[in-house]
C-alpha cells in the first residue's frame, strides 16, 4: 500500500496577492485562492484536493495533524495513480 503526506498551510494576504492555501508533497506544491464560502478546515481540505488532481491521482483524505500555527497535514491512503 502506498501512503503519501500533504501538508497544506495558510498565507495571508499581501499587497499583490490574496489569502491563499499552500499544498505540499512529493516534491510539488499548489496554491489555492481562499474560498470565503468555506470555512478553514474546508479551504485545507480543498487545496490537498487541488494539488492530488493537479498530479492526476486520486485517494483518501485523512487529516493527521491540525494546528492553526503550523497548518495540516494529511496522509492519502487508497491512492491510485502512482507506481
């Protein structure tokens, strides 16, 4: 069974650009636009989703750790789409 780890954090806004969520992992990263009509555990969620599709694969979400000062981190199991 394969297991892959995401970490996604909160960037707020700047001068230039928006609030936004970074998603991490296996060696990629894609930010998100902050979706005001979710809250911020749905915003997390959402940009761990983003950048799975972004790397066409597909799997289950687990948060494994929250905590607003570092961001979360998610562990994909079921995953599909990767040798």
């Amino acid at each position: 069974m394969k297991i892959l780890s995401i970490r996604t954090t909160y960037k707020g806004p700047t001068n230039t650009k928006g609030s936004r969520f970074i998603a991490e992992g296996m060696g990629h990263s894609k930010s998100v636009s902050y979706d005001y009509s979710l809250n911020s555990n749905e915003n997390h969620l959402r940009s761990a989703q983003e950048l799975l599709n972004e790397l066409k694969l597909k799997g289950k979400l687990t948060v494994t750790h929250d905590n607003l000062q570092t961001g979360y981190r998610f562990i994909v199991t079921e995953l599909e789409g990767i040798d």
